[in-house]
C-alpha cells in the first residue's frame, strides 16, 4: 500500500562489539612491534587478545591503514662483464 517493503520496515542493524578505531589501534600496535608480520599472523594475535575479527576484515583494516609487510626480495645486481 505505502511502497515499502517490510524488509525495510522490520530492518534492525547489528551492532558491532568492537569499535573500529580500537581494532585499528590493536593493528597498529602489532604491526609497529613487529612490521614483518602479515595480515595472517595479525589476525592470530587479534584473536590471542580477544577480538573476534575475520582474516579479510583484518586485510581490509592493513590497506586502509597503509600497512605493509616488510619481506626480503629479490637483489638484483649488476651483470658481470
């Protein structure tokens, strides 16, 4: 009758238990203690305290945050002639 849909209507959004800038925050403070660890590694200390956060959120928390992992690469060098 009114052109809504009850879906709409009925719609009650889940709260998130843990504020995005605390998460952020326990990212940072890991990464800044250990900058060699990904976002895999990130994810287990999250979860050792306490945070209940999926692997890709952590992903998605890393790129916003600008975060990178520092690895070793490959030396390229000068041919020798």
């Amino acid at each position: 009758m009114l052109g809504l849909n009850r879906s709409n209507v009925y719609y009650v959004a889940i709260e998130d238990p843990y504020e995005k800038s605390s998460l952020l925050r326990a990212i940072d403070d890991i990464y800044t203690e250990i900058p060699f660890y990904g976002y895999r590694k990130i994810y287990h200390c999250l979860e050792e305290k306490g945070f209940s956060i999926g692997m890709n959120r952590v992903r998605l928390y890393m790129r916003e945050l600008e975060l990178k992992t520092i690895y070793p690469t490959k030396k390229i060098g000068r041919a020798h002639v």
